[in-house]
C-alpha cells in the first residue's frame, strides 16, 4: 500500500520550478477561494500568477524544501487550479510528458 509520501507529485518539486502558474482571480483567499493573495502578482484585472514562477529560473513562493531531494508545496491544500490540475493525465506516479520534462530540467530521471 502506498501513501502520500511515496507519491513523487507531492515531494518532487520540479514542477514548482520550472513552470508559470496563472489562474483566475476568484481562485484568491480575497475573492472566496483558498490561494492567498500574499503568496500572487497581478497579472491582468482577470488573472494573477503564483509570485516567483515568472522569474528566468522560476521557483513558486509556495514551494517548500529541496527540488528532487525533499520539497513540498506549502499551500497544497489551498494550491490554485493548474497546479491540481498539473499531472492528472497520468497515472499516480507516473509523470506525464510536462511532469518529465520539468524533472529533466533539474537533473532527475523520469517517472
């Protein structure tokens, strides 16, 4: 039986660092959802991004620990809808094709 901490997708990291996360604004804590705003930049009156995701060597503000080694997301309860959506068409545990290439831009091997 496997459990969360033997799930890659929640102690990887690699796609915390390597990709933009954009949504919608009414996904923000101030507009009734659960992202908090402290953790977003604006992006256009109907979107905001996760704050250090667009930087050249993007690494979300809400990611927590060492990519590939021990990271976590620290708002994963609360983590907007690209992130939860990051993945899906894969079977747990197994990366999908973004998922693989996020891991090969850190060094590590694909799932």
């Amino acid at each position: 039986m496997s459990s969360a901490q033997d799930n890659p997708c929640t102690r990887c990291g690699a796609c915390c660092a390597s990709f933009r996360v954009d949504f919608a604004r009414q996904e923000l804590l101030s507009e009734g959802g659960t992202v908090p705003d402290g953790l977003t930049v604006d992006v256009t009156d109907a979107t905001c991004r996760m704050r250090g995701t667009d930087h050249a060597r993007p690494r979300c503000a809400a990611l927590q620990g060492t990519v590939g080694e021990r990271a976590g997301c620290g708002i994963y309860e609360w983590r907007p809808s690209p992130c939860r959506e990051f993945g899906m068409r894969a079977p747990l545990g197994l990366g999908d094709e973004a998922c693989n290439r996020a891991r090969a831009r850190h060094g590590l091997t694909p799932l």
